[in-house]
C-alpha cells in the first residue's frame, strides 16, 4: 500500500506506525497454518532465554526463496510503505517468525534493533527497520510489542547481554520511560507495524493460555551496504512481489534460505 502522509508523519514522529488489516485474516490463517506444518522451519528453530531464565523460540533466516513465506516479504503492500519510509530502494535483510507459546513464552528484553546491527553486521547508517505482521491476536496478557514512543530520535545507545539476548543500557531505557510514553501495540492477525531500527522495544512473557506468533521483516537501504561479511541479500534491492497470496502454491521454506544457527 501507499503511505498517506499521516502514516509517514506518524512514523517520523513516533518510530513507528500501525497499518490495520493490512492482510486478510485469510491471509494470515493460511502462512500461520503453513508456518505450524513446516519441518524446515521447526527444524531452524532455537531458543533464546531471558533475564528470568523463561524461553522464547524463533527462526530466524536471510535468504529469499520461493516459499510463500519470500512472497510476503516481498509484498508489494510491505515494499511501498518501507521504500517510502527509505527514500529509495529497499533489500531484504532477514525474516524471522516469533513463537511465543502459552504459559512458556519468555519477553524480549528492551533493545534497539539498530544496537546489533550497527555493532555485529556493519550498517553504518540506520537506514533500516522492521515490519512486524500478527500471525495470532497479540494482546497485553499474551506479551505483545511494547514501544517507547518517539525514542528513535534518541539515536543509538549502547547494547549488552541479558540472559542469551543483547539489551540496551537500563539506565537510558529507564530514563527514556520517565520522559516518553510507553505503548502497548496490541494487533489482530493482519495488522502490521512499521518501526525504526532505534526505537526502543521489547515484549513480556507469555502468561496466557493462548499463542502469540508474529512474522517479523527486517528491511535496508539498498545503498546501506554493511562493511561486514554479511548476506548479499541485505543490499541487493527487492523485487516487489504482486501475485495473490492466497492463490500461490504452499511452498514451505527451504534450506536454500540460510538460516541463523544459535
């Protein structure tokens, strides 16, 4: 879809932007049904314990290929908005699909995407940000997207481990909550965020009974080539992908897709 300029100044004011139903529910009950059957996927999928010791699972890969799950990263009512977003010409860094199960799902601690990208893969500029789409209703009590809102103007601040994840400083975060608003992004399935790569978020623990998936799409700047050994696909531009979802064949995620070993 086309930003209005209330998405963009939305964005720009404050790190991120919602997009309601921006796919059907149809849509998203199909790729959630393929995503739970795929035995590539569940194969590629680790854990990552927080500071509580509670887990959270993911896979996490870089390349495109033709599965279904490349077509929606490729859609072109994703690519619009990033490219408009960009200024310019979008690459797919990587897509990776959250798995917080009921009763067991751990939080993801409070970080700036842009914390490891910048110190781990060599994007010197923050020409990049993720798209989350949900998969499932993502609720306060099942542990949904927490924002500070407007902390991407706060520019990157320095990262460390919690638990198995890397967090941002505390001492910021904490100081960023006394002055910015801290929102809960609860979303239907179909709903998707835009958000820039230094605005702080995180998410607590599944305490519900029920699932909480999302499929999270992380975009760059074509022109953002990483001085790092990093993969190809992080700055080669996209090729926006018009088809019908609900028309192509199920064709689950392949090997091909170089996936993040933990």
């Amino acid at each position: 879809m086309t930003f209005t300029n209330d998405h963009l100044q939305t964005y720009q004011r404050d790190g991120y932007v919602i997009v309601r139903n921006l796919f059907s529910k149809a849509e998203v009950e199909r790729l959630y049904a393929i995503a739970v059957g795929d035995e590539v996927l569940s194969s590629k999928t680790y854990d990552r314990v927080d500071a509580s010791g509670m887990k959270t699972r993911l896979a996490l890969w870089y390349t495109l290929d033709d599965s279904l799950y490349s077509k929606f990263a490729r859609s072109a009512r994703i690519i619009a908005g990033v490219e408009q977003i960009l200024g310019g010409t979008a690459a797919h860094y990587h897509s990776k699909l959250m798995q917080k199960e009921p009763r067991t799902g751990g939080a993801w601690e409070w970080h700036q995407d842009y914390g490891y990208w910048y110190k781990n893969n060599g994007f010197l500029f923050p020409d990049m940000l993720s798209v989350l789409t949900a998969l499932t209703p993502s609720t306060k009590e099942n542990g949904c997207l927490q924002m500070i809102k407007g902390s991407h103007k706060m520019g990157r601040i320095e990262h460390g481990f919690a638990g198995e994840q890397v967090g941002a400083d505390m001492e910021k975060v904490n100081e960023a909550l006394k002055i910015m608003p801290l929102e809960y992004l609860e979303m239907e399935p179909g709903d998707t965020a835009f958000f820039h790569c230094n605005t702080l978020h995180a998410s607590a623990a599944n305490l519900s009974d029920k699932p909480r998936w999302s499929i999270i799409t992380a975009y760059n700047l074509a022109s953002n080539k990483p001085y790092k050994d990093v993969h190809e696909s992080s700055y080669t531009p996209i090729e926006p992908f018009t088809g019908n979802l609900l028309a192509e064949e199920e064709v689950g995620i392949s090997n091909a897709a170089d996936f993040l070993v933990k």
